[in-house]
C-alpha cells in the first residue's frame, strides 16, 4: 500500500467486504480468547483501518466523520469488538495529531502501527524531574493494548507550586505492566486490559494538559490548517464510535432474518414464526428503532464534517448534541436488539448461534461512560436549558 494514496470513502467500505470472511471466521475465537485474533488484526492492518485518522503527513487517510461512520458500522456488522479496537485507535491517533511535529514524527514513524489511548487519568499521577515527569499508576479498560505500540496515558500532575492539574501524553506499550484482567460478558475480543506504569519518564515535549487536548487546542504547526482537527475531541470521539452500535444490531437484524425462514412459534399453532402478527409488530418495532438510530448517527457525523469544513466555531449546544445524538444511537440500537434477542427463541442462546454473542456485545457497548443513553440526554437538556453541562467532557 503507497503511503501517498488516500482511499475513498468507497474504497475503504470495498477492503472491509474484502476482510469480512476473516473477521467473522476469527470473531467466536476471539471472544474465547478474549483477544483479537491475529489474522483479525493483520487483515484489519493490511486494509489501511488503523490509518484512517493519522495525519496524511506519516501516511494516514484523514478521513472524514461520514466514511468513519459507515466503515466502523462496517467492520462491526462482521465482528463489533474488531471495530470497537479499530474505533478507540481513531480516536488516540487523532488526539495524537494536536501534540507537537517531534513526537509524531516518533509515534507516527510505523503508519501501520496502533495507538490505544484513555482519557482518564485513574490511579495515575505525575510528579516533576529533570526534563519532564515521572509517572506511577494504572489504566482499566484500555482496548486495544495487547497490539498496540503507544498508548495516550493521562495522569494527575502534583504541581508542587499550585494545584494538581491533568496532563496527557503518549508512552510507548513496553514502558507499561499489562494486567490481564479483561474478563467480561461482552466485547471479550477486544482484549481491554489494564496497564500499570511503575516509574515511567515522560519527556517535556510529549506532554499537554488535558482539558487541551479535550478541547482541541493544537500545538502542531503542521496540521494547524487541517480541516479535521477543527472539531471537538468528545465529538470526533462520538463520530468515531457511533458505528460500531450500528454495525452490531445490523448483524443481529441479518442473523434473524437468516434464521426465520421454517422457524415455529412453540406451543402455538401459527405453521411459522413468520406468519404470526406477534412477530409482525415485534420486528416493525425493532427496524424502526435502528432507522432512528441510523439518523442519530448520520446527523452526528454531518454536524462533524460540516463545522470541520467550514471552520466554523463550535457552540455549546452543537457540543452536547453530539454526546445526545450518540447516547441516543446507543440507546435505540439496544432496544431493537433486545426485541430481536427477544424473538429468536430458546435455540438463540446456544453459543453456535451468534445472536447471543453480538447482544452481549452490544450491552457492553451500551455501558461506556461516554455513550450512557442518559447522561449524555441529561448534559444536552442542561444545556438547552441554558445551564453548565457539569463536564468538561464534552
């Protein structure tokens, strides 16, 4: 692949038809190993996935919210922890891009190379040493760890002339402890283990205070100009993220369907499943929920791709909606896979059957912090009602 080239929107969907049959073959191993197996990941490599949010400048595609939208919905249709990886590293390589030209020069130097990232700081903290800080402290939940080369770590830094502030910097994967402590009822492929850094120096120049980062304030001379870092870190957050829940309860939708032909409704007298109104109102219930959630996603994607071309600045309420419109997505896609979990019967819950799996999943999903239905409805309502959104998250 020529590092020159930057695909379409097109192209990217066509490589990711090309790899389905290795993600889908590889998705049952990797939920029983609880990672991502390895053909998963060179296939996603090969395909330029891990690319799409680096800078063009070290061989990244820059591609836009809509294209991110549709190829993690894509990737997730045929295994949701495989993009769910694939999502969080967007979002690290991203954030990556507002640090100085040096340290992306070094992050950056393997185009094909992942970045895993979180934007808490845990139990980290950092304290000041000659040309830079010393930081002790672990990370939960950090998918994509166990193949990436760098990680964002976030960490408190006890100012010993003011107050304790946090600070956000890329360190390399075999600086850091891995903990393998991922064992969960969902997204198990994604192998979201913990990291722990026990005295691990982080120079100066690799070093910003988050609320910068979360606000975008870049410091790199050579994207200044670059129409996608004109957004929002939550937001690009959302847009990078909101597919994966599409992709998901889209694969649920396709497995039901595949499995209803001859299917009966026991102990009833309907001759199939199919013919029965009860399924009728059930599954128009469950396709207009994931019509709706599919707007969600799309209008997050727009507003993103919009303000982003236009430079535009951004307003609070533009910020919250992005938060709402994905916790919304969320929301809905859960609702239209439970009722299709609902519908598939008794023989659904063998593990063959991959409708358990990919609902599990998609729980897991729903449980992220920065995607919970309510929290993101309840800081988009204290906005519109002209309060503070309490969060500097957004």
């Amino acid at each position: 692949m020529s590092t020159s080239t930057v695909p379409t929107r097109e192209e990217l969907l066509r490589r990711v038809t090309e790899i389905t049959p290795v993600l889908r073959a590889n998705a049952a191993w990797s939920s029983e190993h609880r990672r991502l197996h390895e053909e998963t990941v060179k296939a996603l490599t090969d395909a330029g996935m891990f690319r799409m949010r680096i800078p063009r400048s070290h061989g990244g595609f820059e591609s836009d919210a809509r294209t991110m939208v549709e190829v993690a919905e894509a990737i997730a249709h045929a295994d949701g922890s495989a993009a769910w990886v694939v999502t969080c590293s967007w979002i690290a390589s991203w954030g990556l891009g507002l640090f100085p030209d040096e340290v992306q020069d070094e992050v950056f130097a393997d185009p094909d190379g992942q970045v895993c990232t979180t934007i808490g700081p845990g139990t980290a903290t950092a304290v000041p040493a000659p040309g830079g800080v010393v930081v002790n402290g672990s990370w939960p939940c950090i998918s994509g760890a166990l193949t990436s080369g760098w990680q964002q770590v976030a960490a408190i830094f006890l100012d010993p002339e003011g107050e304790p502030y946090p600070v956000m910097g890329p360190v390399r994967l075999s600086e850091l402890e891995v903990s393998d402590d991922w064992h969960t009822t969902g997204l198990r492929a994604t192998g979201s283990v913990a990291t722990t850094a026990k005295d691990v120096f982080i120079p100066q120049e690799r070093l910003l205070p988050a609320p910068a980062v979360l606000s975008s304030q870049s410091v790199s001379k050579r994207n200044a100009d670059t129409p996608m870092y004109r957004a929002p870190f939550i937001s690009v957050g959302a847009a990078s993220t909101v597919g994966v829940c599409l992709g998901m309860v889209k694969a649920i939708r396709d497995e039901f369907f595949e499995r209803l032909p001859g299917r009966k409704v026991t102990y009833v007298e309907y001759p199939s499943q199919s013919e029965a109104p009860v399924t009728h109102l059930r599954i128009a219930e469950a396709m207009m929920k994931i019509d709706e959630a599919e707007f969600h996603a799309r209008r997050l994607a727009d507003l993103v791709d919009a303000k982003c071309a236009s430079g535009e600045a951004w307003d609070m309420t533009e910020r919250a909606r992005c938060r709402a419109d994905e916790g919304a997505a969320v929301r809905l896609c859960r609702e239209a896979a439970d009722i299709l979990a609902a519908s598939s019967g008794g023989s659904s819950a063998y593990t063959k059957v991959p409708i358990g799996r990919i609902v599990n999943d998609l729980h897991t999903f729903s449980l992220h912090a920065m995607m919970t239905p309510d929290v993101n409805a309840e800081i988009y309502g204290r906005v519109l009602c002209g309060l503070e959104p309490h969060t500097y998250y957004i």
